[in-house]
C-alpha cells in the first residue's frame, strides 16, 4: 500500500509543539525536584546551627521571599525572551556566547549533581 501526498493530512499548527503535558505535570515535577534537592533533610540542619525557632522561622521565610524574587526575575525574562534554552539565552544576550555557553553548562551540571 503506497501513501501519497494528498492522502497524508498536515495540522494547520505544524511549526508548534504538541501539547500532551499540563499544568498539573509541572506542578509535579517542581514538587518532585524539591523533594529530590534535599528538602525534607534541609529543616533539621538549619534546625540544629540556629538557637531559637523564630530564627528558624525567620531563615525559611527569608529563604522563601529570596527564591520568590529569583523565579520572578526569570519569569519577566523569559516574558521579554520567549524562547527555549534556559538562563542560557538571557546570558548570551547580554553577555555574549561564551557566557552563556559557562552559564548554560553551569546549570545543565548542577541539574545533574541535584539528580544524582
């Protein structure tokens, strides 16, 4: 059986990415990486080195405002540069490409160290 052009249909969004995965996934995986980093060993470290629980308190909520901050600043980033790469392309752009290639690498090794 032979397929000929006309037989075989093509999307009217072939330059896009099919989406297959959903909010809940991400939601998932981000949980999972914080899981996977350490969190449940973190608390009782931090616990341990600081005298008082209000300065326990007080480190995860100022640990929690910093990382807030820094998912913003990527977030506006990646608003003004929608394409795929990572802090690799914010860096390039600004830097040129041999920090982004450093910062790029960088962060493809520490993904792999937190697996790991």
């Amino acid at each position: 059986m032979t397929v000929t052009a006309a037989a075989v249909e093509v999307p009217a969004t072939r330059n896009r990415l099919h989406r297959s995965l959903g909010v809940w996934f991400g939601i998932a995986v981000g949980v999972g990486g914080m899981i996977g980093a350490g969190i449940l060993r973190a608390p009782a470290d931090v616990a341990a080195r600081l005298p008082s629980p209000a300065l326990f308190l007080g480190a995860w909520v100022i640990g929690g405002i910093y990382a807030l901050l820094g998912a913003n600043a990527i977030a506006e980033l990646a608003t003004i540069r929608p394409r795929s790469g990572g802090q690799y392309v914010f860096v390039r752009e600004a830097l040129g490409p041999y920090s982004g290639f450093i910062v790029g690498w960088n962060d493809w090794l520490s993904s792999c160290a937190s697996v790991s």
